[in-house]
C-alpha cells in the first residue's frame, strides 16, 4: 500500500495531532449550526452561518498562500491554529456564560472563517515537507484518509455529545481538543526548502507567480481543471443533498442521515483504495483518475435517474467515493511537481477551486432545479459534463 510515508516518525507525530484537531474542526461545525438553529429557528441563518464559515476561503486562501510562502510555515501553521484554538475558547466562553446572541456567533463565524482561509495553503505547505521528497505522494493519501475519517465521525460524535451533555459542554470537549494538535505541532521538524529570493518580491508579483506557474505547466493545469469540473458538478450535487433524500424520496431527516452516512463511508474507502494503488508518477494524471472523473460524473446524471432509495444511496456512496479518489489523485500530481517555495500560492488555488467549486456547483443545480426539476438537473449536468471532460481529455492524451 501507498503508506510510505508513515515510516517517518515525523510524519506519524503529525497524523497523530491531526486527527485531534480535525475531529474538533468537524464537531465546530455541527456545534456552530445547532445554535444557529437553536438561537433563532431559521433555516436561513443557519446557511448564513455557514457561508460565513466558508466563503472567506473563497477570496483569502491565494493572498494566504503568498503569505506562506514567504514565512516559516511551522512558525504559519502554529499561527493559525493558535488563532483557531483561541477563538474556539471564546465561543465556548460566550455560550457557557449564556452571553450568546445570533450577532455574536455570525462574528465568530465570519472570524472562524477567515482563519480556516489561511489553514488550508498552510497545511498543504507543510505536510509534504515533513517527509522525503519521494513520500510526497504517500502524504497526501494519508492526510486525505484521516481527514475523511474525521468529516464521518466527528459530526456523529458533536451530534451525540450535544444531545447528552448540552452545546455549551460539547463546546468545552472540542475546544480542548485542539491541545494534542497544537502540542503535535510544535514537536514538528521540516524538510529545508530551497531559497529563491521569492520572499523578496513584491506581494502581488508573488501571487502572479504561482497563477502562470499553474499555466505553464501542463500537468498542474490539467489536475486543476478536471479537479474544478469534478468539484461543481459531482462535490456540487453532494452538497445538496436534502431535496434527495425528502423532495424526492420523501425520507425527510432521518433519510438525510442516512444518506450523508453512506456518503462518508464512500469517502473513507475511496482514500484507502487510493493508498492501495501504486505511487503516481510525475508529470501526469494516472490513466485510472481519468477514466474515474468521467465516470464520477456519470454517476451524477445517474442519480438523477434512479427510482429507488437503496440504489440512490448506492449511487451516492459511488459519486464520493470517486470524489475522494480523484481529489487525491489531482492533488498528488500537483504536489509532486512543486517545489518547497511554490506549495503555498499553486495549493491555495486548488483549494479555492475545490472548495468554490462545489459552492458554486451547489448553487448552479439548486438553480437548474427550480427549472428543470431536481433529478433533471442532475441528469443534464452530469451528462454534460462527462461529455465536455471526455472530450478534454482524449484531446490532451492526444496532444501529449
């Protein structure tokens, strides 16, 4: 298996606090919204507090990205989940005082946010340097296997605590959390990255950089663009997920449950049947990812045909379990090609594609559907999509 980079004692003192500090991140969110809910009954609030959450990560992550570059990223990293932890602490504060209103976590929210921004270029600046250079691979795999894990466990747990001890406790137990992580981190010891004189130049000649760095290179351009496609439209349609699971089949919360279960279960098996396959060479994409991100968006279209719960549930599982697999695969190609001193500008921009991809996916079928119907929507553009990524990429092995 694909795990090589578990050798390095390094490495596994990360995974070790990660997994601490991802399960606190996953347990925020369900906390963040249950008072959202709690606090004023609104649906849209609550989607309010979680754009808030998000979309900071949007505008921010490729002016973080510059800015990683151009520090110690261990001297970043500490930053920011510093900042994360403190700020977690306020909002435990504020809810067990009972100083909580709807203004004050939309604030918290907004400044969560604007952190989680800067996590993402900081984390995928340093976990490729704690190991060798040929282990770069293996990183990624496993970073996205434990982070998956997390996404699945840690909403159930944050689910359950609140319904047995109350938010304000569930808030405490996830706050603490963040102390191995933060402890894990500063044991941390990094790889030496070349110096380019990159930390020099002017911000936004920086940033300018890492943009045409992703153009002129064909096999980050390549990863970034079919990772884009496969994020608005197949991570999009698993972002709206209840008018599925109630509008369609009529299964209401429960099903929604259900439904997001089996879509992590799919998740965490696509990483391991990631790490089961052989490193990927540099410079391209595996034949494999490419046969899996046309089907993947077939699966989408297929979703939208399906009549009965269980294959609708199948296929859902299939579509992140492909998602996962893929994300994996794009993001590796990218990695394996950066140098140290690039990580930073080139993977902000993979996370804003991911990440604003499947937001603004979200929107574009919740669109279609008032138009279309919700199972058209899906039909249509998964089949385009497929479509137009085929096609793409017959063009681009052709042209190689």
């Amino acid at each position: 298996m694909n795990l090589g980079a578990l050798k390095s004692a390094n490495f596994r003192a990360y995974v070790f606090g990660a997994a601490f500090g991802l399960l606190a991140i996953w347990m925020q969110r369900i906390a963040m919204g249950w008072l959202a809910w709690e606090m004023t009954n609104s649906s849209s609030f609550v989607g309010f507090v979680a754009m808030l959450l998000f979309a900071p990560s949007i505008v921010l992550s490729p002016l973080m990205g510059v800015w990683v570059d151009r520090m110690n990223v261990k001297h970043a990293v500490l930053a920011v989940q510093g900042c994360n932890f403190l700020l977690c602490g306020v909002l435990w504060a504020i809810v067990a005082t009972g100083m909580e209103t709807p203004f004050l976590l939309a604030l918290l929210s907004l400044l969560i946010g604007m952190v989680m921004a800067a996590n993402h270029p900081v984390r995928m600046a340093l976990t490729p340097r704690l190991v060798r250079r040929e282990y770069v691979g293996s990183v990624v795999t496993i970073v996205a296997i434990n982070f998956n894990i997390a996404r699945m466990v840690g909403p159930a747990v944050g689910g359950v605590l609140i319904a047995t001890i109350g938010v304000g406790h569930t808030l405490l137990v996830q706050w603490l959390l963040f102390v191995p992580y933060l402890v894990a981190l500063s044991r941390l010891s990094l790889r030496p990255r070349r110096e380019t004189g990159s930390a020099r130049e002017p911000f936004f000649q920086a940033l300018a950089a890492g943009v045409r760095y992703v153009w002129q290179t064909s096999a980050v351009r390549e990863a970034m663009f079919v990772a884009g496609v496969l994020a608005l439209v197949a991570r999009g349609a698993l972002e709206v997920l209840p008018p599925l699971a109630d509008g369609v089949f009529g299964r209401g919360a429960d099903g929604l449950g259900v439904l997001m279960s089996v879509t992590g279960v799919g998740a965490i098996l696509g990483g391991f049947s990631q790490a089961a396959l052989p490193p990927q060479v540099p410079g391209r994409l595996p034949l494999l990812t490419r046969l899996a991100i046309v089907f993947g968006l077939c699966l989408v279209a297929l979703l939208g045909l399906v009549s009965h719960w269980h294959m609708a549930l199948a296929v859902a599982a299939g579509m992140s379990f492909v998602t996962t697999v893929t994300a994996i695969s794009t993001q590796t190609a990218i990695q394996l090609d950066l140098e140290d001193d690039m990580r930073g500008r080139v993977m902000s921009l993979w996370a804003v594609i991911a990440a604003g991809g499947s937001a603004l996916g979200a929107g574009a079928i919740g669109g279609m559907a008032d138009w279309l119907g919700f199972q058209g929507a899906l039909v249509w553009s998964g089949s385009l999509a497929a479509a137009g990524v085929a096609v793409y990429l017959m063009w681009m092995r052709l042209k190689a």
